[in-house]
C-alpha cells in the first residue's frame, strides 16, 4: 500500500496490464513521445515502444474507429481521448459501433477496448472543453461506463475495464490528478458495477461519484462539526448502475442527496432519485435533491464557472435544505 | 353469451370504492345473485353480486384496487365459453397499498382541524415513511401536526406522536358493591388509577361521515322548522294492524312516518330535490332514506318509491336493509339513491332534535318520541300523545314557508293515517 496520485494509480494500472498482457496497447493523441496531455503514460513509449504506444492523428473518429477495430480483431485496446468533449467526434463510432457490434452480429465478436476520456469543468477551459457528459454515455445499453472518485478506484477499476470484454468508457477527472490516496500494490482490481459507501453515516445518504465525491466529503466533514452525520454513496460505474448500497443506506436515512457535476436535467441524479422512488418509496421522508451545474454552458470567466459548479457550500445548504425538509 | 360486470355506485356521491376483496376466483362458477367481490367504500363493505349465471371468465381490476365507479371489474362467461374480445386494456385504476388507503382521506378529528397535516383538498401531507409507520403503528396522521414543509407528516412527528401515547395502565380494579345494598348500583372506582385516554384511529365510516358533514354544516345554509304532531290516531291505527300481523312482521311507528313523508315529499317536488351545481334536481322517484345507527357510524338506507308501497312492504325493506347494515353487509343499492332522509330517535325519548341535511339532498326530517302531554283541546285540557319533528332544510333549494306547508301537509297524513293504507 503507497500514498500515491491518482495519475500514478491510473498510469501505474496501465504500466501492469501491459506487462501482463502482451495485447494491450495504448493509442492516442500525445501518448507517446511526449507522454500524454495528463503525463499519465510518461515512460511508456520508451519501455513498451512505439508498436504498443501509438501517437495517432488529431482525429477522435479514427483513434475510436482504429481501437474498435484491433478490438475486432483480438487485441485490447486503450484508446485515449485528450478530453471526453472530443468523444462528442467518435459518437457514432462509441455508441453505434463499439457499444451495439456485440449485439448486432450475435455475438459472434467481443470488443474488449478501453476509452479513457478526461472530462470536467473548473479549470477555465471554456464551454467547449469543460463538459462533464457521464450520463449521455451512460445512456446506452452496451457501453459500460466508470469514473473513479479515489486513486484506488481509479487503478482497480481500470484494471478491470482492461480485462472487460465489454467496451468501456473510462472517465478521468482533469482535477483529480493530483489527488492522493492509499492503492493497493500490484494486482489490485475493483469491479465494474459495484458502488460502495465511502463514509458511514446516519443521517442522510449522499450519492455521488467521481470529483464529487471529493466534494461531499468535505461539505460531510464540515456537516459533522454541526452534528449531521452524513453517508456518503460512491457509485464508482454508472453503467451498470448498483443501486444495493444506496438503497440500504437510504433505507436507514430516509433522506437523500445527489450530488453530480454534470447538469441536472435527465443526468445522474435524475436517474438515482428515480430508483430510489421505485425501490424504496415507502422509506421516504423527504423529497430527494438533486445537486448538480447550473443550466448553462460552463463560463469561461473564473468566478462564474466556479459558481456554476456544485462545491461544498451547495452542497452542505442542499443536506440542510433535505433534512429540514 | 358473455357479460361485463362494472363497478357499482354504491352512494350518491361516490366516485370510487375500493375493491377489497374477490369472493369469486377466476374459473368458479357462480350463481346469479351470489357474491363476486366485496367493495370497501366511504359508508361500508359492500358486496356485488352476479347479474348472471355463468363462470367467473377474468378479473379485470385487481384486488385491492381503487376502481372508479362503472370500470369494467369482471366478465362472467357461459360455462366453456371463449371471450374472444374480452378487454384486454386495464381499466384506469389505481392499485393501493393496504397502509395508504384511509388516511389521505381521513377528516381531522376535532381537536386537530386547526394544526392537523389535513390541507383544504382534505389531503393529508405526510412522506411515503411516515404514513407507512403510521400504518404499522395505528396512528391517524390526520391527527399530527406535520413538522415538514407545508405541514408534511414526517418520521420525527410520527416518532414524537408514539412517544407522547401513554403506556398501557394496569387494569384498574373494580370494587363489587357491598352484598348488604338494596338496590344494585354500578361498581364504583375506588383507589384504583384513572384510565388513560384512549387514541382510537378514525375508521373510514367515521372519517366519511366527519368529512360529509362537516362539509355539509359549512357549505348549506339550514333553516329549521318544527311541528307537534298528534301521534293518538297513527299509534291507535298502528296497535290495531298489528293484531292482525304476525310477530315478525309488526309495523313500527316509523314505517308509519316513511310512508306519510312519501305521500307528503310527492306534494312538494322542491324538497324531494338534490342540488346539484348550479342546477336543482326534482327527482321523479320517491326515495325516502332512513338513518340506521351500525357501530362506531351511521348509514342511510334508501327505501324506493316509498309513496308507490304499501306499508307492509316498506316495514320489509327497511327491517331488511337495516338488518344488512347493522350486520356490515350492506349492498350498494341499499344506500344509494335517497332522495330525502329521516332521523328517527323516538325510541330514545327524545323530546325533539335537529338533523344535519345529508348532501346532496335538500332537507331532513328529525323525529322525536310520541310523548304524553298536557293539550289544549277546544276549550278543555287533557293528556293527549304528541310527537315533535323538525325539518332541516336547504335555503337554496326552499324556504321557512314552503318547508312549514310541507310540515303542514304531512299532518293530514301522520294525523289521519288512514290515508297510509288506502
């Protein structure tokens, strides 16, 4: 166990799967030579060679197409996509093509590939390169879609995204890089479509995921000094959604809250209070929140954008605002 | 051939009933007449019964569903036969949750209307938890003051409600009285612990008759008039037919009084009438409802065309429909329909009282007891026997003169009764 960044647990997941499994290669803007936008695969072109890291064109439609298609034919590619905003490029080939071939020709192929995409907002990059687009991925039968909250999760995860034979969209938070945490050494998998609780509490349910999470721990922390116990839910995949932990924890609180980065209309949390009301109606005590972006392209000014994300103050006022509720 | 049974109206009013129960599975064979399915409404449970001979085909609600009144419920069949084009579209209704169904309507208790969860629609605001609790605790919601926005019912209200009932007090103990006492008097509490009070949750009959009358009281304007009857004639004329009757089937004083109230409500059309929006409604039918005391509640049963029947058959059908209500098995057509309603406590020596109007009708008649008393006749005093009524009415529908000629008339037949029998 090593306190490391979440860089070093993605890229350490990485360097170990691509020694472990000699069909593993990277693919990308940047990946190579210069060693990735995120620095996240610095090394990589020197130790595994330009064979299994590959520099490709500035063309999202052909690193996507190009990993569907070493997918088709046996290998397991990692696709990099500098930022998720570019995937909007490869839809077609995400969620007409990767996500439906399986299901379209019988069976009769597998498409085990990655797509690390690096999303989310706060860093001024302006409306275009700022998007946290998670739930419109998470749409689609056949896709499975994943955003780690903690270095753990991120290395644990992608391991298991590498080995699914399932394409898998695998998304980074730009500022989550730095953040540091426990991982587990070497062969340390986490499995897709398992949420779990990352901080017990009594009071009420926090369901969250990805950068996030790194915000309702805080605004949980501060909640505590008030003597409001909150439980914080990470769901870790959106795609296949477990709803077993928010349920129970739900089912012990009574009270929820969702607290997502991308905006609120048919996203996440949308999708959560929805199954919350389904399975576990008659334990509601109080209408669920959703906390999510202000409905508006992310600004470029820093103030504005800042205040168009959710952070800890939103947060901590919509907890009150629920259990008051 | 095939027939489609809907949902029945078992009151005037009524909008849906809950169909509590199927007497009759899919495939059992029934008999016309027998009972298909209980249904739970604001009055009672009721029971449907087959219009047809046949075999239960298909359910077409389920069971504990709140139906609508005319849904489509069932399809009897002949035996053997295929309902090719049975309805295979569920009728709009909404499935309930045992918990869920009473207290959304449940009408606040008196001590509760200024601070209960109940809003102005009668619904009552509580979280899907603490109605689920207050099912499984037995706590009328309508009752709690909801700490939530809006007044919502939630856990903590609920929780706050369970902490404030007392724990039940031992069985206090009841001192016999002393053997050397003459006349025996009701045991007395000595020493022993005052009993708690009790929390009864309102049941459905209750809180129906809570909300009908309260909105009634409210929204129709009364007026009263009341009339000394001379009861000697009709209690002389009712001991000489019961001579000639058999136990069972005796004639009551009140049977007497639904008979000369038909006879009197065909005189005046304008009581005999329900308002209904902006429109009054004079019904052709003669429907004379008469209040029957069942437990924890009352229920008016309808005896039809009472100024078309001889009082024989009116003596029936009320000692039968008021057998059936009393005993809970009341069936929709017993209490659906009336046009007027009477209130009878004569049996209670009652001097007189005012009835509250049974919306949508028009008036109620409340009858006291034939009561001996000193009367001025002609220029002599004597005992004679006399009955007070007064009449309830709705001063958008008639008026103090109408009603007291309606008063009026109905003594021609209460003091010659002999114009019951012709």
């Amino acid at each position: 166990m090593a306190r490391i960044t979440m860089r070093e647990a993605i890229s350490q997941a990485l360097w170990e799967e691509m020694e472990k499994d000699p069909k593993v290669f990277i693919l990308g803007e940047e990946v190579g030579v210069w060693g990735g936008t995120y620095a996240v695969t610095k090394g990589f072109y020197d130790h595994f060679g330009g064979d299994r890291v590959r520099d490709t064109p500035i063309a999202e439609t052909a690193i996507i197409g190009g990993a569907i298609g070493a997918a088709l034919t046996g290998l397991r590619p990692v696709a990099e996509l500098m930022t998720i905003n570019f995937a909007f490029s490869a839809f077609d080939h995400i969620v007409n093509q990767a996500a439906k071939m399986h299901y379209m020709f019988n069976g009769q192929m597998v498409l085990p590939m990655v797509i690390r995409a690096v999303g989310g907002g706060g860093r001024q990059l302006g409306a275009t390169h700022s998007q946290t687009p998670d739930a419109i991925f998470a749409h689609f039968p056949g896709l499975k879609v994943v955003a780690p909250g903690t270095p753990a999760d991120a290395k644990g995860l992608l391991k298991a995204a590498i080995r699914s034979d399932d394409p898998v969209m695998f998304i980074e938070h730009a500022t989550l890089y730095q953040m540091r945490g426990e991982v587990p050494d070497g062969d340390y998998v986490v499995p897709i479509g398992k949420s779990t609780v990352q901080r017990p509490g009594r009071d009420i349910t926090l369901v969250t995921y990805s950068k996030m999470l790194e915000v309702s721990l805080k605004a949980a922390d501060q909640l505590a000094k008030d003597g409001i116990d909150v439980e914080i839910v990470d769901l870790r995949s959106l795609r296949p959604l477990d709803m077993d932990p928010v349920v129970e924890s739900f089912k012990k609180t009574n009270r929820a809250v969702i607290v997502e980065e991308g905006w609120k209309s048919y996203g996440v949390g949308s999708e959560v209070a929805a199954r919350l009301y389904e399975q576990a109606f008659d334990y509601a005590d109080a209408p669920i929140k959703r906390i999510a972006q202000t409905e508006v392209p992310l600004p470029y000014n820093r103030a504005l954008e800042q205040s168009a994300l959710p952070n800890v103050d939103t947060v901590i006022a919509g907890v009150k605002e629920v259990l008051n509720g | 051939m095939a027939e489609t049974v809907s949902m029945p109206k078992p009151g005037f009013d009524m909008q849906e009933g809950t169909l509590v129960r199927w007497v009759r599975v899919e495939g059992d064979a029934v008999e016309k007449g027998q009972v298909l399915a209980e249904i739970e409404t604001d009055k009672a449970t009721v029971e449907v019964e087959a219009p047809l001979s046949g075999v239960v085909y298909k359910h077409l609600v389920e069971q504990g569903s709140i139906v609508p009144i005319g849904t489509p419920i069932v399809i009897i069949a002949a035996p053997g036969e295929k309902v090719e084009d049975a309805p295979v579209s569920t009728p709009a209704v909404e499935p309930v949750k045992k918990e869920a169904a009473p207290v959304s309507e449940a009408a606040p208790s008196p001590s509760a209307v200024v601070e209960s969860a109940a809003s102005g629609d009668g619904r009552v605001k509580a979280s899907p938890l603490a109605r689920r609790m207050a099912q499984e605790k037995r706590i009328n919601l309508a009752t709690l003051k909801g700490s939530g926005p809006g007044g919502r019912v939630v856990r903590k209200d609920i929780e706050a409600a369970l902490a404030a009932v007392p724990a039940p007090s031992p069985e206090p103990a009841i001192v016999q009285p002393v053997a050397a006492a003459a006349v025996p008097v009701e045991p007395v509490w000595t020493g022993g612990e005052i009993p708690a009070d009790q929390h009864i949750p309102l049941n459905r009959l209750r809180s129906a008759i809570g909300r009908r009358l309260v909105e009634s009281k409210q929204s129709v304007p009364h007026f009263y008039v009341t009339h000394n009857y001379n009861a000697e004639p009709l209690l002389a004329l009712r001991s000489e037919l019961n001579q000639l009757l058999p136990d069972d089937q005796k004639l009551t004083v009140n049977d007497f009084i639904v008979k000369a109230v038909a006879l009197a409500l065909r005189q005046f059309p304008n009581i005999n009438a329900s308002i209904s929006g902006n429109e009054l409604v004079r019904h052709g039918h003669v429907n004379v409802g008469v209040a029957v005391a069942v437990e924890g509640g009352l229920l008016t049963i309808a005896c039809r065309d009472a100024d078309q029947k001889p009082l024989r058959v009116i003596s029936r059908e009320v000692r039968d429909m008021a057998g059936r209500a009393r005993s809970g098995k009341v069936r929709p057509e017993d209490v659906e329909g009336s046009t007027f309603s009477i209130s009878n406590l004569g049996m209670y020596d009652v001097e007189e009282f005012i009835a509250i109007i049974n919306p949508p009708e028009a008036a109620i008649l409340a009858v006291g007891s034939a009561q001996k008393m000193p009367v001025v006749d002609g220029d002599t005093l004597r005992i004679g026997t006399r009955m007070r009524m007064t009449i309830s009415a709705d001063h958008r529908v008639t008026d103090g003169a109408e009603a007291a000629q309606f008063m009026q008339a109905l003594a021609k037949f209460i003091e010659e009764p002999m114009r019951l029998v012709l």
